[in-house]
C-alpha cells in the first residue's frame, strides 16, 4: 500500500485561530520500502504576514520563524495559497493520480493526524480541490498500545521507546517526525494481524 506520511509544526492548537508553519510528506510504499534516506520527500514553511500563537508553540518553532525572517531564497518558502497546489503537484510527480475533478486523494499516516494536523490542512486554502484525504488514517500509537496498562493512546515518544529506537526524543521538525511515522510503521508491514485470524 502507498500512504503519505504527513506532519505539521503549528503556530498554537486552534486550527481556526493559529497558522500553518511547516508541512512535510514522506511517500511510502509498504511494499517496495525504500531506505528513508530516499524517499520521496516535500517540506514548505509558511510565510504569513502576520503570526498568531501560543508562546509555547512560537517558541518550539523558534527555528521556523528564524527561517521565514531571512531574506535569501529559500525554495521552501511558500504562501498558505501556494501550499496546497505545491503538495499537489509533488505527489502527481510521485505516480499518485487524480480524480475526474482534479484532486489528489490519499492515504494519510501521522502521529494524531485524524484529531490535529486534519483540522488544520481543512483551513488551508485549496482543501479538497487540491489534495484530501481518505477517511481512513494510520497512526502509529494504534500499533504501539498496551491495551491492559494504557490509559490512552501512546505519545510518539513512547511509540518510539516501545519500538526501541536509540533516538526516543521527538524533534517537532516535521519531516524527521513524518520520516518517524515511517519507521515506526514498517515493523507491521510483514506480518499483518488478520493473517493469524482463522476466517
């Protein structure tokens, strides 16, 4: 199966209220996987012209703003309007292809991508014309759930020790973390549950 790994940095948690910074996608495919080092990637940073945010999040994407203060070319830089048609073009160029209508239809996998980065990618200008998701997404904690000791779905950083990663820290870049989501995946592409399920 071929999905898109896809994360977000964020200027605060309100997808009405607070912007878009980073996107990134990896695309994977579960049946040819690729080192990460080669995989397909995409990453833009926003330029707005004005933020709004959380101190707290402002500041864990101190280095993003840093990046969209600097005036020499970045070809990472994007308008939110540019976004979305950019996303769009990176997978048409990756052999994903459109519907009569012109939009771009995946599957999506990222750590709480159904219940945060999806609230934000439908702010997005273009949403749904460009680029839209299956109703159906991966995320990793599912895999990694203890269901007789956990309370709630796993972080990503216990995904990762659960996983025993040498590297348990999240870096809230989005693409080493869309990159994370990959790796954190690839352990459950061989042996699929249902296979143990007598039918």
């Amino acid at each position: 199966m071929r999905y898109v790994s896809l994360d977000l940095e964020t200027s605060g948690p309100n997808p009405s209220r607070h912007q878009v910074l980073e996107l990134a996608a990896v695309v994977e495919d579960s049946r040819r996987p690729l080192p990460l080092a080669e995989l397909p990637a995409f990453r833009r940073v926003v330029r707005h012209s004005e933020y709004l945010g959380t101190a707290g999040a402002l500041a864990l994407n101190a280095r993003l703003l840093v990046e969209l203060a600097q005036k020499i070319p970045n070809p990472e830089l994007c308008s939110p309007d540019e976004l979305l048609p950019q996303l769009r073009e990176f997978l048409l160029a990756h052999g994903f292809r459109p519907d009569k209508k012109e939009c771009v239809t995946v599957t999506m996998a990222g750590k709480n991508i159904a219940s945060y980065d999806l609230g934000f990618l439908k702010e997005l200008p273009g949403w749904g014309t460009f680029v839209r998701a299956e109703p159906a997404m991966l995320d990793p904690a599912t895999f990694y759930l203890n269901w007789h000791k956990d309370s709630r779905l796993p972080t990503m950083s216990i995904c990762k020790a659960r996983a025993r990663f040498d590297d348990r820290e999240v870096a809230h870049e989005a693409l080493a973390d869309a990159l994370d989501v990959v790796r954190l995946l690839r352990p459950f592409y061989e042996l699929p549950v249902y296979q143990q399920v007598n039918g």
